[in-house]
C-alpha cells in the first residue's frame, strides 16, 4: 500500500534512540535492538586547557547540531591535561569534559570519548602524552617538518611510540603504557553511568615507531600490529574492570587511512567498534579528488574486511578536513552505499596545530565563540554534509542514499532483527533525519510496505513496516 506525506518542517524535533548504545555485528544498535546510523563532528581542542569548552564550544553549538539533524560528536580528551603529573589526574579537567558530553546530549547527541594524540607530545610539533611519559632515547627532535611529515623523518617521534608500546618504566617506576592504561580506567570510571556517551575510542591514529614501512601494506603488518593488539587488549581490559556495559572502539594505525591494512583484533569482548579513518594522500595541498576514489574505496574495502572477520561494529570517525565539494561529496556519499555512520573531521579550525586542512579550511563553524549562524557557517560545506540519514531502523537497512542533485532520499529495510532473531512488529518504529537545509519548503514522502506515522510539520520522519511485510521502501522529496 502506498502511503503518502506531504510535510512543512518546523524545528527540530527529539529523536533518541533507547540508550545506551551496543551492536550487532558491523552494525550500532540501540537497547531495542534497531540499528543506529549515525553523523556528526569531532570536537577536539588541542591547545592548554585542551578542553573544547575554552574554544567557546557550548549549549549553541549543540543546539544549532541537532537543528541540522547530526546525533554524534567525538569528543577529544588530551591525556596532557588528564594526568599533568604521574598518578595524578585532574578532574577538573574531566568535569569539564563531561560538561560538554551532557550538553551535548541534552540536545540527543551521543558522544564518542576519544583519546586524542598527534605526534606524541609537543616536542614533537604534536600533542597527546604530558611531557614526563616522553622517552626517545635522547634523539634530537629533528628535522622539525611538521604535520603529518614528521612521523616520516623524525627517529626521535618513531622512538617515542616504540618505547611507549614497550612500557617503557617511567616515574616511580611504572610502565608508560600501565599509565595510561589507568588512565583510561579513570575515565571510564567516571563515565560508567553516562549514556549520553556512546563509547571509548581508545587512541587516534597510532604510529608503528621506528619500523613503519610494512604496515603500508593492505595486507597489514603483523610483526608492528601485535604491539597495537596487545595495547588494545590491555586497554579493554582496563576500562571493563570499571565499566561493562559502553562500547569501546579501536584503531588501526595512521596507516590505515592511506590504505594500509590491519591484522590487530579479533578481541575477547562483545561490546567492541572499529573506529577508523580516510583521507587520501594524492588529494595533497591541491585539496583535490582526482585520483582519490581508489584508494578511498581500497580503506573502505578493509573496514568492511575487518567486521567480518572479528564481528566488530563500524564507524568511520575522521575523514575531510577540507571544504573542497568534490572530496566530501564523494565521502559521503561512499559511506552511504556502504551503510556506515561517520563524523567528519571538524567541527571548527580551532587553532588546529597538526592537521592537512589548516584553520578554517576544515571548520563547518569557523569561531565557535561566536553563534553559528550567518557568515560564521561554511554553507556550502553544510550543504553536502547535512543530509537526510536513516537514525534508528526497526529491522536492518538494506539500502539509502540521498541524490545531492535532486535531494531525493531512499530507505529499503527488512523488518528482521539485525540479530538475526525475530522481527520487529508494527510498534518497531524508523526514524529518518530530515533537515531543514536540505528540505526548506518540506518534503513529501512515498512509502511502500510501510506506514508513516510522524505528524506533518516533522523533522524527523517516522515510518512502520507494514504487517506481514518482509521489505519497507521510502522515497522522499522536496516538496513544491
């Protein structure tokens, strides 16, 4: 039976899934068992205090995220500022965190508390370990070439990371990564109860130390990648001494985002998400796609390749960093086919010092000081990457896409569970994201083998499978 809608959108209207979030396999779910497509930012301020608060980063900028239908932020802790002496945590700092976690989620929007490190540490034009976890062995900090060359040219940085990965004994005699392993155990202490958090992401974007080269390899590199496995199965470990029931979520290393593969994983846990990223390396200081969709799909190709062979959920958590329409575009779009949430890389410029995409070339909201409105927003970035998404599916997506050109958005879902027991019944509810920027006059939506039960003047458009059916069909588009 064909269902038609014909909708005028006001605000933005409340559209939560049931917290806290899990999955199924390769897909989010929430504690109905729907499957969560989420997009959002990272929001990650990587100057003293390091807190996204001091970049004026507060209750507008959640407002104005959800206004524009985005549900997740990533949100950045700097370990620095976590543990400024060995043994000693701030929680003043963490308060701060947690600040902007509730703030965000009293709009609906789920955080992801990520680890956040570049380059180590300062001394090595980066950011992440306080000085006193920083053991190279007495190598010069040279050739100083900054983000992300570095990594390539400096043996004091690639010594860094090996002696970090070895535990390395630090003050009082204490291993550098028991440390900070403990550290992650603080956070997760504090966070245990928190549903507006979605998970831990547990470092970003590792570097192998002083021997790199293989692990450029699709294939991955086991020698290098049993360092990193090791370090995330100590690091599970720690926070599920504290905290059972949020997922945690691990990377690769930096490698991964250029097409090298991984062998880290599969992990003795049920709660776990593989959180990676993608940039392309031709796309250089030319911020162009040419060249780019290969080795884009190559990253896609082996997340994919990782949750069938550990069962690990997927989220893409950094891509973009640049406002080039090609390049976003066809990110997002890819992620689309490929039925994968994302937060792109970022929120704001906020003083970036190690990023491809310098100041505002990366910012959706260029001061967020200021309210995010007018010229303060990258309109025509918005445009591409605020987008109708499936938010909660009552049953498992088998397709969407939204066609930029004639802003025409697409659902197909079973009703089966992505559990693969059961199916849900007609108080299984589907819940479509349906922005305003994309939808100004509204939007009128056909649905087959569904029924649409949200009101006229909805943001977000709400459907059930129609009895008995075994596939639902939604088309929406512009209206007028």
């Amino acid at each position: 039976m064909l269902a038609l809608l014909t909708a005028v959108l006001a605000g933005p209207a409340a559209a939560t899934p049931e917290l806290p979030l899990g999955h199924e396999g390769r897909w989010i779910t929430d504690a109905q068992g729907r499957v969560v497509i989420l997009q959002g930012y990272n929001m990650v301020y990587k100057r003293p205090p390091y807190a996204p608060d001091a970049i004026g980063f507060g209750a507008d900028d959640a407002k104005f995220l959800a206004a524009e239908g985005y549900d997740t932020v990533r949100v950045g802790i700097i370990y620095k500022a976590l543990e400024p002496e060995p043994g000693v945590y701030d929680d003043a700092y963490l308060d701060r965190i947690a600040k902007t976690v509730d703030t965000l989620g009293r709009h609906g929007i789920v955080s992801l508390v990520d680890f956040h490190q570049d380059m180590y540490n300062e001394r090595f034009q980066g950011e992440g370990w306080p000085d006193w976890a920083v053991f190279d062995d007495g190598l010069p900090a040279e050739p100083k070439r900054g983000f992300s060359t570095n990594y390539l040219v400096m043996p004091a940085l690639q010594r860094a990371y090996d002696n970090f990965f070895a535990n390395v004994e630090g003050p009082g005699g204490v291993g550098i990564l028991d440390r900070y392993t403990a550290a992650l155990r603080h956070v997760a202490q504090r966070f245990r109860r928190n549903d507006n958090v979605m998970g831990y992401d547990l470092i970003n974007e590792p570097w192998p130390g002083v021997v790199w080269q293989d692990c450029i390899n699709p294939d991955g590199c086991p020698a290098a990648d049993a360092k990193l496995h090791a370090f995330s199965a100590k690091s599970i470990a720690a926070i599920r001494e504290v905290d059972r029931r949020h997922l945690i979520f691990y990377e690769p290393y930096v490698l991964f985002d250029f097409g090298g593969g991984t062998t880290i994983g599969p992990f003795d846990d049920d709660k776990l998400g593989f959180s990676f990223h993608s940039y392309c390396l031709q796309a250089g200081s030319s911020d162009s796609n040419d060249g780019c969709d290969t080795a884009d799909d190559l990253v896609a190709d082996n997340a994919e390749a990782q949750t069938e062979r550990t069962g690990d959920a997927l989220l893409l958590t950094e891509f973009g960093a640049t406002q080039n329409a090609d390049i976003l575009t066809a990110m997002v779009q890819r992620y689309e086919r490929r039925m994968v949430g994302w937060q792109e890389w970022h929120y704001c410029g906020c003083n970036d010092p190690t990023t491809t995409g310098s100041g505002d070339k990366q910012a959706v909201v260029l001061d967020p000081a200021k309210p995010p409105r007018g010229k303060n927003l990258a309109a025509k970035t918005l445009k591409i990457l605020t987008r109708p998404h499936p938010r909660a599916v009552a049953g498992t997506p088998l397709a969407y896409g939204f066609e930029d050109a004639s802003r025409a958005f697409t659902l197909r879902w079973t009703p089966a569970r992505a559990s693969g027991k059961g199916r849900f019944g007609p108080r299984g509810v589907t819940e479509i994201r349906m922005p305003r920027r994309q939808y100004p006059k509204g939007y009128v939506a056909m649905a087959h083998g569904a029924r649409v039960l949200s009101k006229r003047n909805a943001a977000v458009l709400r459907l059930t499978a129609a009895k008995g059916a075994t596939e639902a069909r939604v088309v929406t588009r512009p209206r007028g």
